[in-house]
C-alpha cells in the first residue's frame, strides 16, 4: 500500500534539495496508486497538487508555450530511437536533476494525468475541480490526452447543475487552441444545437460554448458555412445571449469571408430596427462593413427584382425618419 504522506515529503523534498532520485522515485510510487475509488479524495487532491509543483518546477514558463509545439517536442524526445537533438524545450535552468530524469518524469506525468481523466465521472466534486485545475498547467505537456477526452468531458459537463459549470471555462481554456478543426466543428454544432431548443435551461452551458468558438470565428468562418442561416436567426432568439453572440460572431465574419453573408444582406437588414438597444451601433458597424466589403454583389442582388429593391428602400427610408441619428444617419450614407 502506498503510503502518500511519505511519498509527498519524498517529492517535495527532491524539488527543494534538486534531487532528482528522490523525485523519479516519488512519482514512481504514485504511479502504484491503488483503484481511485480506494483513495481518500484529500490523497488524490493533494497528488494533483505534487504533480503541478514538479511540473511548474521542471517548466516554470510552461503556459506561454502552445501547446502543439511543445507536444511534438515532447514526442520528438520520447523517442527512443531518434537520432536528431532538439533543443527548443528544455526544462527551465533552474530545474532539478538532469534531461534524462526529465523525459521520464514527463512520461509519468502523462500516464497519472490518464489515469485522472479515465476516473474523472466517479471522482468528487472536489477532486474533480482540483483536476481541472491541475489541467491549466498540465495540458501544455498532454495535448493529445486533452485532445482524445475533449468531447467525453463535454458531454460530462453538460450533464452538470449549473452551479458546477464554472470550471468548464477553465477546462476550455486549458489548450483549445490546438484542438483540430473537426473537435471545433463538434463543438458549434452542439452551440447551435442548443440555441435552436426552447427555454433558458441550458444558456449558461451554451454561453460557455460561444465564449470558446469566437476564439475561432476568424480562423474557422467556415464553422457557420452550412449554418449562415441558423446564425442569422440567432438575433431573433428569445435569449439575450444568443442575439449577443450571433452579432459578435457576423463582426468577425464580416471582415474574413464577406462572401458568406452578402447573400443574406436584406435578411439581416430587416433587423436594424428590431435589435437590442444596447447591441444596435455594433450591428450597424457591421452592416456598414459588409456593404463596404459586397457594394457591387449586394447592389446587383437587390436591383434583381423590384421587390428586393423596394424593400431596400422602404427599409432606409424608414431608418432614415428614426429619432436617433446614429440610425438615420446610416440609413442615409447607404442610400
């Protein structure tokens, strides 16, 4: 039976002295952890806290590295049989012990933090924050883990009473971007999935959500290709939030692909007068942009047909009569 008050003194006492035996020896011992269901939750908290401080320890600058670079020089170093040397990440000069314990207490850290996400339903509450936590530092150094559990923990959180979801921003936060484009896609289509249903139930989960696909609407606009329409609709939703998210989402996605939402240009117009009070100048921004960026493909649309184009203009001559100047004046400058 392992006996964790000793093997915590073992490891702190490498760090504080350098000694890198007494800290491969430590981790070792951890790595004989008995089913997690036979350990107390305050022993697997506090081997979360261990594993951080080696980890802060050997990579002191470890969250400004991104994270697909470091897995791959991570894996570059494990191998056994590699023939090249790389010396772009390195444990900090500080550092106990050598390279060689290095390699190995990161492959240790790897297989415990697995050990952790394959436990994480059965675990409690508290040690699951505690893990999440752990995450902020260990993700950099297990990106594929994080990459292969992604969508499960997803599903996991989603599950949660509200009350408990506060952590899922961090778990988003813990390397999201080196997240392929399919596990992004995954995540906008449970987005949009979750606005299109009634009732302000599961809002917070889905603010967590948007929150984490903006970071992307400008590397993935294609997220909302087959979705433009969907997007759109979102600045009728019955939801604050959703309407917010939509306009911050068509801001970004004026300025990469235009192309996506000219087509729609009447569509959206017809909301000017119908948006929140507080969101209204940014959503005449980017009217004004996207009319800057489709001014011929737009004109052209509408003069198709008479009845585009007197929409067109029953729409700016209405704005135009508005009380506020921001909006007449617009409607104006677009006349």
């Amino acid at each position: 039976m392992v006996e964790f008050s000793e093997v915590y003194s073992k490891i702190r006492q490498g760090l504080r002295e350098k000694d890198s035996s007494l800290l491969e020896e430590g981790i070792k011992q951890l790595l004989g952890l008995p089913p997690f269901e036979q350990v107390l939750s305050h022993d697997l908290e506090e081997i979360l806290n261990c594993m951080k401080e080696v980890i802060n320890a050997f990579f002191p600058r470890t969250s400004t590295k991104t994270m697909g670079a470091l897995d791959e020089q991570i894996d570059e170093i494990l191998k056994e049989d590699s023939e090249e040397e790389s010396n772009e990440i390195e444990p900090d000069d500080k550092s106990p012990g050598n390279t060689e314990d290095f390699y190995d207490i990161t492959r240790d850290i790897r297989i415990l933090t697995e050990k952790y996400y394959a436990a994480f339903p059965n675990l409690t509450p508290s040690v699951q924050d505690s893990f999440i936590k752990y995450l902020k530092v260990a993700a950099p150094l297990t990106p594929k883990i994080y990459e292969s559990n992604f969508l499960s923990f997803l599903d996991y959180f989603e599950m949660l009473p509200a009350k408990r979801l506060e952590f899922l921003a961090d778990f988003l936060d813990c390397g999201g971007n080196i997240l392929p484009h399919e596990i992004i896609r995954d995540v906008s289509m449970r987005f949009f999935t979750l606005a299109e249903k009634k009732g302000p139930e599961k809002v917070l989960f889905a603010s967590y959500l948007g929150s984490f696909l903006l970071q992307f609407s400008d590397i993935y606009p294609e997220l909302t290709k087959d979705k433009t329409t969907t997007l759109i609709n979102l600045l009728d939703n019955a939801e604050y939030y959703f309407r917010s998210f939509a306009i911050d989402f068509l801001k970004t996605l004026v300025q990469v692909r235009p192309e996506l939402l000219a087509p729609h240009f009447l569509e959206l117009l017809n909301h000017i007068s119908t948006i929140d009070q507080k969101i209204q100048s940014t959503f005449l921004l980017f009217i004004r942009d996207l009319l800057n960026s489709k001014s011929s493909q737009i004109l052209e649309q509408i003069g198709k047909n008479k009845k585009m184009t007197q929409r067109f203009l029953d729409i700016v001559i209405e704005l135009i009569h508005k009380s506020d100047f921001e909006i007449s004046n617009f409607a104006c400058e677009s006349l």
